[in-house]
C-alpha cells in the first residue's frame, strides 16, 4: 500500500472583507504596484462546494468548500459560518484546513456524508498591501471583482481608499451571485468553470 502524507494545518479566525465590482484590475494592479505590494501568488482556484443532504448549511447562511489552487494543487478545506454584519464589510468566522493531497481531502467529505452541490473558477492574484490581503479575482459569468481581507474594518477602509475603489461594497458571495444568475438565466448548471 502506497504510504501518503497528509498534512494537515487549522486556523481559526474572523474574517472582515469587503468586495467590489470592477471593470477593469489594471487601475487597482498598478496602483498596488506603485505602493510596492508584495504579489503573493496567481492562480487558478477550484472550490467544490459540499452541504449536508437537504441544504443545512446553505439555509443557515454557512458554506463548506473544498478549495484547489493551481499551482501549486494546495487543497485548502474553509468553514464560514453565518454572516454576523454585512454593510461596508462582511464579517464572519472562518475556519481553514490545509489538508494535501486535496484527492484525500475529497474522499474524507464524501465519507463524512457532504454532498457536492456547486463547483466554482476563479482567476485570482493574491497580493500582501500593509495589514490587508487584494484578491484581483475573475470568476465565470461574474467578470472581475477586487477583495479586501483585513484584520479590522477600519484597515479594510484604509486599504479601498488608497486604492481608490468607489465602487460599492458587493454583500454576497460568488456562490449566491452564481446560483441566482443560473436562476435568474433558466440555467440549472452544478458548476461555473472557464471550461
């Protein structure tokens, strides 16, 4: 029997982001330039989306993904519970498991009786500005979106000013704004990729 390592790493935290619509990265890709932020990586992100039988955590406003980035094919296992305020930022507690090989990680869920629902793309570049992490995201049918992820509201704020985003605070996530473009168009897909 092949002997396989699994590496496995928890943590635990609030997380307090705010996302917002662009038309265009370029003005927020150069403006992070200009302030030497660190390009912490690029890839290409595959989050397959489980719930209980009956849609538990999706009705109580929770999600639990199975996140692979490629490179460098990570498998990152992310419990969010239920949104605790969603005005400027989002804030709600997240916990994260690096779980490798992901193809483990995958057969555990499944054998804990998590059913797939959705599987999503995104493009992402993942930069490191002062306290805060930019997300320039680009996810199928959505187009191109910029994250803040940062230890307080205020360090959010902080960062959307210098980066002059004046667009607004965009409340849900990927997946509810997919499920109800797929609703809102008659499409009835379990996934949105690039393929």
């Amino acid at each position: 029997m092949e002997n396989r390592d699994i590496v496995i790493k928890i943590n635990s935290m609030q997380e307090i982001e705010a996302k917002f619509r662009v038309e265009d990265h370029a003005p927020v890709a150069a403006l992070l330039n200009e302030y030497g932020a660190e390009l912490v990586e690029s890839t290409c992100q595959r989050d397959t989306f489980f719930d209980r039988p009956g849609g538990e955590f999706r009705n109580g406003g929770c999600s639990l993904r199975l996140r692979v980035c490629d490179p460098p094919g990570r498998g990152i296992i992310t419990w969010k519970g239920p949104i605790e305020e969603n005005i400027d930022v989002k804030i709600r507690k997240e916990i994260e498991i690096s779980a490798d090989p992901p193809d483990s990680a995958f057969v555990l869920m499944e054998s804990l009786g998590f059913e797939r629902f959705f599987v999503i793309e995104k493009r992402r570049s993942s930069y490191r500005f002062g306290e805060c992490r930019i997300e320039l995201d680009e996810l199928p049918l959505l187009g191109l979106f910029v994250e803040i992820e940062g230890p307080s509201r205020q360090a959010v704020e902080e960062a959307r000013r210098k980066l002059r985003i004046e667009a607004e605070h965009v409340p849900q996530s990927y997946l509810h704004m997919l499920v109800d473009h797929c609703d809102e168009n008659g499409l009835s897909p379990e996934s949105a990729t690039f393929g």
